[in-house]
RNA sequence: GCCGGGGUAGCUCAGCCAGGUGGAGCGCCCGGCUGUUAACCGGGUGGUCCCGGGUUCGAAUCCCGGCCCCGGCGCCA
C-alpha cells in the first residue's frame, strides 16, 4: 500500500501526485454541489481536502462531518491555485475517527466566552501559534542558564513567610493543623542554594493574589528566577540582557511562521540586542516631568508612568536606583547614595512595561535585620532567611522574569491571559 | 479595594429611556446550487429575558437586594 501518514506541513510539501495520508480534526466544512471540502487541522497547519460525489459512501461522510470531528483521510496530493495553500488531496478514502457535536465556537464568540470554554478554544489556530512562541520562550530560557554555567534547582510551593507584602499570599490549610502559603517567589531558596551551587536558577510558578484587574496580571504566573554570588547589580543586568536577546533571537529563527500569523511586527523584536540602555530611576522621573506628567521622587512608577517611558525606547531598557521604600526589604542599599536601592527593573518597549525585577541582595546580617524592621516586619519570621547572612555571606544577586509577560510582548499581546493555556486571574479559575 | 460597563435563543446582539402576548444575524435541521474559501440562496428550529422580592390590571423593561462577568486604576513579574 503506497499511503504513508503525514503531517499537514508535510503533505503540503509533497509533489503532485503523492499519495498521503493525514488525520486531524475537520477546521472547516464547505458542501457546494457535487463535491465536499473539508479543511483539515492538525499541529502543524491546515490542509483542504477534496471529496466528489463519484465516491458515494465516502461523499455523505465528509458531507454530514461536523467541525471538530477527528477523521483520517487517505487521498493523491494535487497542486491547485483555488486551494487555501495552493495544495489540496483529492480523497479516495474518508474515515471517521470520533464524529464532533456541533461545535459551541464560531466566528462571533466573544471573549468571555471563549474564556468559559477554553478546554476548547485552546485548538484554535491564534493559541496554537501562542503556545508554540511559548514553547521556544521556555527552551531557550532553560538553555541559556545551562550554557552560562547556571544550575537549575527546584524550590518548594508551600511557604511559610512571604517574600513580597504579606496582603498578596494564598493562604492554604495544611492538614487542619497550621496555615501555608504559596510562593510569591522562589528568590530566598535560590539564595540558600547559591552556598551550594554558587549560580542557580528555576523556572516555575508564583502565586499572588494581588486583587488586579489588569490585562497583565495573573494570580498564577511562570517565573524564570536566577540568583548568582558573587554578583553585583550590574554583572545581574548583563545576565539580563543577553537572555532576554537570546529568547528573541530564538523565537526569531523559530517561530517566523506564528509570529506571521500573529501579525506580530517583526522588526521591533529585531533590534532587540544588548545592551539594553539604563536609565536610573532619578533620570526617568525627569523624563516623565519634561513630558509633562506629575511624579515625585520617592513614589513608584504606576501604568501611565510606565507606558509613558516605554514609548522613549525601541527596545527593552533598565531603570536602576528605585528608591529604598519602593521596592521590597531585601535590596541592598546603594552605599554611594543611601536614599536608593542597588535594584533595576527591565521594562518591554511599546508599552509592555515591566518583565524582570532584580538587584543586589544584602549580604550583611546586621543590615538585613535593621531594614526587615523598618519595613514593619518581624525578624522572627525571616529566621532562616536571615541566618544565611551568618555562614559565609557574600555578595550575591538575581532576578525574576515574568514568562508570561514576555511572551506576551513577544506575540504582540493586548492581553496576558493569552499568553498561558489556562490563565488563574482574580476572577477566573474554570477550566 | 476603587471607578466604569454588562447578564435576553447554543453564540453575537437589538428591544429597556417612554411597562401591553420576546426579535435579528450566526449556528443547527431541510431543500437548492458544476471548485467552495468565515461559501451563497430559500425555508424551518430554537427562550428560567442572571436570581429573589416589590410596584402595577399587566414587568425583559420601573424600584430594592443579591450573584456572576468584562474593562480600567492602585500593586506587581
């Protein structure tokens, strides 16, 4: 038997005359006269098929077939301009595999709804290209860390104390017993593990019940977090930088096809190579005060401030010194200027905003215990935290990513629920 | 948490202001069409008008309470 199953892009690559099988899940069904179209759909693309009448049996299948319906088509490939692709199959054996409900997606679905039925929406062609941007995101994050030396390490979920404010923990019951939480952030065992393995990172999940209703917030979100001792901020930025570039880059050589269908514009991620410009915190309050918007010194940045800076840049861009009550306990002090943090944060150009927040840690006991205090927190609950200062502390420093919202900007994104399969906002946890 | 918008057929919405037997398009079903491209044309099918209470001869529509969703802000990655 001269049928040999392919995948869509295969078959659509085949010469005249091939004779192929594909399977798949029927995209769309077109009956006019004597003949049946059915687009066909796998992972890698769309294919119409073409069922005459001549093949009776075969032709009131494929007439009858609804959307979704996962069938396996035998049929000879067939060069044919009117064919979506230029190529079609002309069938000679229609089999159904698992015949589809009418499908509750069509062309006028809004998003909420799409939202309550995303088990199903996940197999629409704007996801599939999503996931595969995704795909590459994840992979080459976990391959520039390995080139660099850097050791993954997994931390856990259940946590104790918070690493970020106390008001944005989930709290969990654990055995009727105790309360738990889970992690804003897995930044204080990767600062542990640094002792062990000096350069470490992980990529997992954080959870924050922040009570934002944002298009870029998630209660659940990926974070790719690195910690390096030995490190300053600045040797930090760098790490940033290239990985950033290095994602890009990636997503560039593999992914043109998705970002095509996307619509995404190409050319504002090619220029995405280091260095990244910096600005310090104190020049970006000035910007914003020459374009005419009302910010003080001393307040952090909000939305409109953000979005306002990201349009100065064509490219991503590091805002360094925030100033010490802006940014969270454990940033070390710039020790040339007292009133600011040796902590930047890398903002995404057109409007993106913020993807990775890092800096310097403190490294001194006495520091760390004087600053959690002035902070209105009790050392008691930083106990092991606070005796990694003890052991051989040195100078150390990470960072956290945003994976979502990366690829969120990379995809071109309005919205970052788009960026995940199934996103947990403040509001929605189904499916 | 605050501000704004919304919940009517499987889906997208109109009707509500000004109360009087619930509509359209898409989907689905049937028929037509000699290659369609989100096919098209004709016919048919389809309702707890979010829930509870109130006003009224009469409520999708007005009033009160509740639930849910969407957008934005603050906060953050």
């Amino acid at each position: 038997m001269s049928f040999t199953n392919v995948s869509i892009r295969e078959a659509l690559q085949l010469p005249e005359g091939s004779k192929a099988r594909i399977r798949g899940w029927v995209y769309r069904r077109r009956i006019y006269g004597d003949k049946a179209f059915v687009v066909v759909r796998d992972s890698t693309g769309i294919m119409q098929t073409v069922v005459a009448k001549g093949s009776t049996i075969d032709f009131e299948k494929a007439e009858n077939i609804t959307i979704e319906s996962a069938i396996e088509v035998e049929g000879t490939v067939k060069n044919d301009p009117r064919a979506p692709g230029g190529k079609e199959l002309r069938v000679t054996s229609f089999k159904i595999i698992s015949k589809a409900e009418p499908f509750p997606i069509t062309a006028s679905a809004s998003r909420e709804f799409l939202l309550d039925i995303r088990h199903l929406w996940v197999r629409s062609r704007k996801m599939t290209a999503i996931f595969k941007v995704r795909n590459t995101v994840f992979r080459a994050i976990h391959d520039y860390f390995k080139n660099k030396g850097y050791y993954e390490v997994q931390c856990p979920m259940f946590i104790t104390a918070a690493v970020e404010g106390g008001a944005t923990l989930f709290e969990v019951d654990y055995f009727g017993e105790k309360k738990v939480y889970l992690t804003q952030s897995s930044q204080f065992y990767l600062e542990a593990l640094i002792y062990s393995l000096e350069k470490v990172y992980t990529v997992a999940p954080s959870f924050r019940a922040e009570k934002s209703r944002t298009r870029r917030h998630l209660t659940e979100f990926w974070h790719a977090e690195a910690e390096a001792a030995w490190a300053g901020l600045n040797d930090m930025l760098k790490v940033e930088e290239e990985l950033i570039a290095y994602i890009v880059e990636r997503v560039l050589e593999e992914n043109q096809q998705e970002l095509e269908f996307l619509k995404r514009d190409i050319s504002a991620l090619e220029g995405v190579k280091p260095p990244f410009p910096r600005i310090s915190y104190t020049e970006a309050i000035e910007m914003l005060k020459r374009k005419g918007i009302k910010v003080e010194w001393g307040e952090d940045l909000g939305a409109d401030e953000e979005r306002a800076l990201t349009q100065e840049f064509e490219k991503p861009f590091f805002i360094y010194g925030y100033p010490v009550k802006a940014k969270a306990f454990y940033h070390k002090t710039d020790p040339q200027n007292p009133k600011v943090t040796l902590s930047a944060d890398l903002l995404a150009p057109e409007g993106y905003g913020e993807i990775i927040g890092g800096g310097e840690r403190i490294a001194d006991k006495n520091e760390l215990i004087r600053k959690i205090k002035d902070f209105g927190l009790n050392p008691d609950d930083y106990q092991w935290y606070i005796d990694l200062r003890k052991y051989g502390s040195v100078q150390h420093a990470g960072f956290g990513l945003g994976i979502d919202r990366t690829v969120m900007w990379i995809c071109g994104l309005d919205h970052i629920i788009d960026a995940i399969p199934f996103p947990r906002t403040i509001r929605r946890i189904y499916p």
